[in-house]
C-alpha cells in the first residue's frame, strides 16, 4: 500500500523516514502516470523494505516546483531526508527499482 502525500504529511512521511521513501508526482490528466500507477503499486506491495508515496502534483504545486517537478510522471527516492535518484517518464518496475535504489 502506498501513502498519499500532501504538504501535512510530507515531512513526516518522506523527510524523517529511517526507510528509503520513493516518491511518485502524477496528476489525474497525466497519461504516463496512469500507465506508471500499477508499477507503483506493484513496488508498494512487494518492497517492504521502502516506503512508496504518491504526489498529485495538481494538488501540491508548491512541493513539486520545490523538487524541480516540470515533467511527470517524475519518481524521487529519498534517503535520509535527501534525494538520492530520479526517474522521469515510464519504466518498467525492473528498471525503476534498478535506476532509484542504488
């Protein structure tokens, strides 16, 4: 299961994590993020070793202009409250994984 993020949570879930969190900004309208949607689950169900979040960059525009979001879908990993990778665009959950958990 995934987390649903919003600037009330933000910081608790993803910047004081002991886990690596990854962060997924989407928004409704997005084509590529609803194709990337099943990737994040699938991750969220079968990692329990990370945290995965959701971030509707339409209902958090200034979390994602503070993360540099222009294009999405947009995945973070953060690791000790700083990003660590970023993945722009679809990908497989193989090359996901392999390209944010260095």
């Amino acid at each position: 299961m995934y987390i649903e993020l919003n600037s009330d949570n933000f910081e608790t879930e993803v910047l004081k994590s002991e886990k690596p969190v990854i962060v997924d900004f989407w928004a409704d309208w997005c084509g590529p993020c609803r194709m990337m949607a099943p990737v994040i689950e699938e991750v969220a169900e079968e990692r329990s070793d990370i945290k995965v979040c959701k971030l509707n960059v339409d209902d958090e525009p200034d979390l994602a202009n503070h993360y540099g979001i222009s294009v999405i879908p947009t995945v973070l990993c953060f690791k000790g409250g700083e990003v660590a990778a970023k993945v722009v665009g679809y990908k497989p959950k193989e090359d996901l994984i392999a390209a944010l958990l260095v």
